[in-house]
C-alpha cells in the first residue's frame, strides 16, 4: 500500500494559464496595477439575450440533471449551425454537449486514444493538449509547424506510427492566430485518410477571424465527416467562459464513448447553461459580430504596435484575440535595473515586476523565445500595456 500520488499525476503539469492567472488575482488583491494580458477570455460580457435565457431557464426550474448528452433542442440547434456554418449534417447522436472546449476535449481523447496510442500535435499548441492526451493515457507526440505557423504536412508524415490515432489542430489558433488554408487541411485529411488517423479539430475561435481569413472545418472535406471529431463550444463566440458549456460533433461511436466519460465524471453539462446556449445559436447573432469587429480593431492597433518595436518579429494575426510575437532579438542582454534576461520565461517575470504587464512565455506553448498576449481588452489598456512592453523590451543595453 502507498499513499503516493498516482505515476499519471507526475506527467500531467498544472495548466500555465490557470497557473499565472492566479498569481496575477493575488498580485491585484495585494493593490498592484497589472495589466493582464495573459487571460484567454473576451472581456465584453455576455449579451443580454443569453443571459435573459439562462434567468428564465432558473424562474422556470430548468436547475435539475439532463440527459447525459445535453439537452435536445441545444443538440438541434448545434445540427443545424453546422449545417449552416460548415455544410455537413450531424445526426441526434452525433452531437454531444459538455462541460466547455476543454472537458470536451478530455472525452474526445479518451474516447479515441489510450494506452499505447499516439496523438500527434502540431506546436506551437494550446498549453492544453498535451497534457490532455497524457491525462487520456494516450501518448502525445509534438511536431513543430512551419515557421509561418502552417502546417507541415512532411513531418507530421514521418511522425505517423502504426500507434498514431490522431491528430490535433486548432483553426483559428491559439497561441499563433494562424488560420489554416484550404491547402494545408486538404493535405491532412489525405494524409489521415491514407494512414487511417482521427483528426481532432479545435474550432472554439472560428467566429473571431479577420479581413479575407476565412473558416474552414476539416470535416466538411470528402470522405473526412466520419474520422474528424469538431471541438467547439460557446465560450470565445459568445463571452460564455464562465458558463463552461461546449460540444463535439462526431461519428456516433466515437460521441457514445465520450459520453461514457462524461457520465461517469461530470454526469451532464450545467442545464442552465444549455437553456442560454440554445438562446446564443438560435437568437439574434449581432453581438457576434460586434465583438469580432472590436476584436479586429484591436487587432490592427496591437499587430502594428508590436511591430513598431525595432526586432520584434509578429506574424499576421489572422484569428482568435492573441498576438504571438518573437523576441529572441532580446534574449541574452543585461536589462537596466534588472540583470541577465536569457528566455521567454525571465522576459515576462521580469515584465511583471517592472512594468506589471502579464503575459504568456511562447515555452508554455512549446515555443521559446516567443511571448503570447491576448487583446481581449479595451484599447485604453493596450494602449498602455503596448507602450509598457516597448519601454521594456528597449531598456536593454547594447
Ligand atoms: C484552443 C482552445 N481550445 C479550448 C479551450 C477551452 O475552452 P472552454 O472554455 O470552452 O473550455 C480554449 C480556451 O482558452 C482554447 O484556447
């Protein structure tokens, strides 16, 4: 007998997110003025309709379990987003709801992925997915992008294995803002066609996409409707963090496992917030594209701050609300007040310390010597942060 944790437990890592956002509430709660760049959430709240509908579905004591796969006219109103939005038609039983992105994640790779299994990641990834995969049982394999961020089809050839299940993307993406062309998913749906993988396709940003971007699902691809497994969800779209609610949409062998799970874990998604998200698909859709048009103004300003900065490289942000900028210019020097600055890491403590601005190393993300900010704030706060994180990057000496 041993009262030690589980071997599982000494793989899996606290997520760098939650982590450095609660250090930054108790910094705040001590009375320091921090700007926080480093939160993955919209700031608007969430509009009124949604949130009308969640108080009715209280007054009207929709506050008890639901069918473990979510409600019915919420898996109806999913059906037919996605034939609408992405052209492809789901059954009944080919859409599960779940308790945000994330936990629908976690069900997806334990329905499709376990002991002995590879999962393969494209990185720079969400700080997520690993840790996910490793939580499945499965094991994750990394496979660097190109460095404009596309994918590169030629690695994550060689890195497909007889254990290879799946393949992970994100499109739009966090950290990177990249937005996958046509060409690139066409590759990867031949190529998981040939060697007979899943794609688990993360699309919780699709709706935040600028200028000519535009979204395509991986699903919607010949021959790809019964081996892709869409993640998305209400939290980036409608400023629904806090409500947790998210779904996939798959084969329906593949949602009767993930059900499995979230049966015997979360039992069923919250009902309140099933009640709003029909409400969020079904009503007006203004305030979408409202918040994607802010989202697009602020976009402009801090992508032209940040390359305004001499030895700041930030690719095209093309979707989601985070710019992913390389600082490796700055690496290495003696920063005035402060000393050596040799990583991504030390960058943003020191950051933090010195010019109180939050932000995410890129090594969470598997990419060092990046930083990772979200301009889901107003432009009164990115306008002082950018300044800040300028004032900081030039006080090295030469
Ligand atoms: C790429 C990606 N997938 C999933 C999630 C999780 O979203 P949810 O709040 O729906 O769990 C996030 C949240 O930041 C994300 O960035």
């Amino acid at each position: 007998m041993s009262t030690t944790l589980s071997n599982r437990m000494a793989t899996v890592k606290m997520s760098p997110t939650t982590a450095l956002f609660t250090k930054v509430e108790e910094l705040k709660c001590k009375g320091e003025d921090i700007v926080s760049l480093n939160v993955g959430e919209p700031d608007f709240p969430t509009p009124d309709n949604i949130k009308e509908a969640g108080i009715k579905a209280i007054n009207e004591n929709f506050t008890r379990y639901t069918t473990g796969n979510g409600i019915a006219p919420l898996r109806e109103a999913i059906i037919e987003k996605m034939k609408k939005d992405n052209g492809v038609t789901y059954e009944m039983n080919e859409v599960a709801v779940m308790v945000g992105a994330k936990q629908s994640l976690f069900c997806a790779l334990c329905a499709v992925a376990g002991e002995g299994d590879e999962v393969i990641i494209p990185y720079p990834c969400y700080v997520s997915y690993p840790d996910i995969v490793t939580l499945a049982g499965a094991k994750p394999v990394l496979v660097k992008r190109n460095d404009d961020f596309s994918l590169d089809l030629e690695a994550i050839e060689n890195a497909v294995t007889e254990h290879t299940k799946a393949v992970i993307i994100c499109t739009p993406d966090n950290p990177t803002g990249k937005v996958y062309s046509e060409d690139d998913l066409r590759g990867l749906s031949d190529l998981a066609k040939a060697k007979d993988f899943f794609v688990i396709s993360d699309e919780i940003y699709e709706k935040i996409i600028y200028g000519e971007n535009r979204h395509i699902s991986i699903s919607s691809f010949e021959g790809m409707k019964d081996r892709t497994v869409v993640v998305n969800g209400f939290s980036k779209t409608y400023s629904m963090t806090g409500w947790r609610l998210g779904y996939l949409c798959a084969r329906a062998d593949v949602i009767g496992a993930a059900v499995k799970v979230q049966s015997q874990t979360t039992t069923t998604p919250p009902s309140i917030s099933q009640y709003a998200a029909v409400e969020a698909l079904r009503g007006p859709q203004d305030s979408v594209e409202l918040m994607r048009s802010e989202f697009e103004k602020r976009r402009d300003y801090v992508q032209e701050k940040l390359r305004d900065i001499p030895g700041v490289v930030c690719h095209d942000i093309q979707g989601a609300f985070y710019a992913f900028f390389d600082i490796r210019e700055f690496l290495g020097k003696e920063y005035e007040g402060y000393g050596l600055i040799e990583n991504d890491s030390q960058f943003c403590e020191y950051l933090l310390e010195k010019y109180h601005v939050a932000m995410m190393p890129g090594s969470a993300y598997f990419a060092p010597g990046f930083v990772r900010i979200s301009f889901a704030s107003s432009m009164e706060v990115l306008k002082m942060a950018t300044q800040r994180i300028a004032l900081g990057l030039n006080a090295h000496k030469c």
